[in-house]
C-alpha cells in the first residue's frame, strides 16, 4: 500500500452487510502510518433505507482486551450485542487498541471523520462509551471528548466506576 501525507486510505474494506457485524481496518498516514483494527456493525436497516442519516456509538473496551485478537473486543457492552446477532438500531464501531498501548484519541478522531464521510451518519447523534480504560476517554476533559464539543453540541454525560456515556446532541 501506498499512503500520502495527509489523506486516508481504505485498507480492506468489504462494504459493510446491514445486520452483521464485520471486520475493517483504518489507516492514515499522518507522520507515520497509523493503523487500528475495529469491528464495524451497520444496521439491518441501513439496506431498506440507504438515505437514512443513522446514529453512531464509538465502544473503546478496557486493558484486557487489547492486542490483535479482533474477536476480544466483543466480549464486553455493545459489540457483545452485535455478535450475539441483535438487531442495534445505529452504527457501532469498536476499535482494538494494541498491546502496551492506551487509547490515541487523535487516532479515533481521525477514525470517527473517516467512518462519517463513507457511511450515513447522523452528526447530530454520535455517542461514545467504554468500560475500564475506555473510561479515561469518556470523561469532559479529554481531547475525544473535546473533539465533540468543537461544534457547540449539547454534552451530557453519566459515569460510575464501570461503565460511561456519553450523549451528545446538537441542533
């Protein structure tokens, strides 16, 4: 593969089937190639109604299932769901983040633009939750979240020690 500074690449990329959920992989060259596996699931009902603008929610799992091991990210919360065959009325994608690493929130910014400029998402709508440490991403003061709130959206958030959401919502 070839990657120019500056512009995305889709590596692998099988069109999603509405109802399963599918392996892809982001990559951007920013000063170096970043990649990142994720699990993408597209709603049964995106292929009834392809015009449908559709929510998204971004899963960031926890310390245990990092690696290369994709099938570790549907162990937990909403990707558990999409494996198991529910029928989850918005577009879920699961990053894995890789070993010895935390999360890069520049790097799932970039694949948060990438997914909405190639499906139909409703940027009104965009969610993100986690568990562990995942946690740590979900917070006010962190560049992801801050990243929604660059446009103004109404931001509120619930938070224990084990599970966090997000919702945003803007006009």
């Amino acid at each position: 593969m070839v990657a120019i500074v500056g512009c995305s690449t889709l590596v692998g990329f099988p069109r999603p089937r509405p109802g399963e959920q599918t392996h892809q992989q982001f990559r951007k060259e920013v000063s170096s190639v970043a990649e990142l596996d994720y699990l993408l699931y597209v709603p049964r009902g995106s292929a009834t109604e392809p015009s449908k603008k559709w929510p998204l929610v971004l899963f960031l799992h926890g310390a245990g299932e990092r690696g290369s091991d994709l099938s570790k990210v549907a162990v937990h919360g909403p990707p558990k769901l999409a494996a198991a065959g529910g029928d989850l009325p918005f577009i879920l994608v699961s990053p894995q983040c890789p070993v010895g690493k935390i999360w890069d929130a520049t790097l799932l910014i970039k694949l948060l633009d990438q997914i909405q400029g190639r499906l139909s998402v409703d940027s009104r709508r965009v969610y993100v939750t986690g568990l562990s440490m995942g946690l740590r991403h979900v917070g006010l003061g962190d560049p992801l979240s801050r990243a929604f709130c660059r446009c103004g959206p109404d931001l509120r958030w619930w938070r224990t020690d084990s599970v966090a959401l997000v919702v945003i919502e803007s006009a």
